[in-house]
C-alpha cells in the first residue's frame, strides 16, 4: 500500500463526495480521528475510517504472515 500525503487525501474525499453528491448521498467528513488501535490521532477518510494507516498495515502484514504459516506447515 502506497503512503498517501494529507492533500492527496483530501482531494480523494474531494472527488469523492462530488460523486456522491451527484447520487444524491452525504458527503463524507474527512477529518482528525482517533485511531481504535494505538489511540493516536489521524487523518480519516470518513466514518469508515477508523484505524491509522500504521495500524492497518500491521493488520494486513498480520493476516499475511498467518496465511504464509497454515501454507507452509
Ligand atoms: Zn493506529
């Protein structure tokens, strides 16, 4: 996963909720959020959004590394 900078997030939720405004949807709140993991504030892309990039990193390396050792045991 590619680190993303605080700007190209905003213009992602940019873009986003201009289509979302076009389906007739809310738009999302981007925004400071507290992460659930390591309780460290960071930029949310929404209500979705709940876990900082670092923490969700270490959940997909996680889940890798299980896969890795139920193939090769
Ligand atoms: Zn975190």
């Amino acid at each position: 996963m590619k680190k993303r900078t605080l700007s190209q997030k905003k213009r992602i939720i940019h873009d986003l909720n201009a289509a979302r405004k076009q389906t007739g949807l809310p738009g999302l709140e981007g925004g400071s959020r507290i992460c659930l993991k390591c309780g460290r504030s960071f930029f949310s892309m929404g209500n979705w959004n709940r876990i900082c990039e670092s923490c969700s990193i270490i959940i997909s390396k996680r889940e890798e590394s299980l896969e890795t050792y139920h193939i090769g045991r």
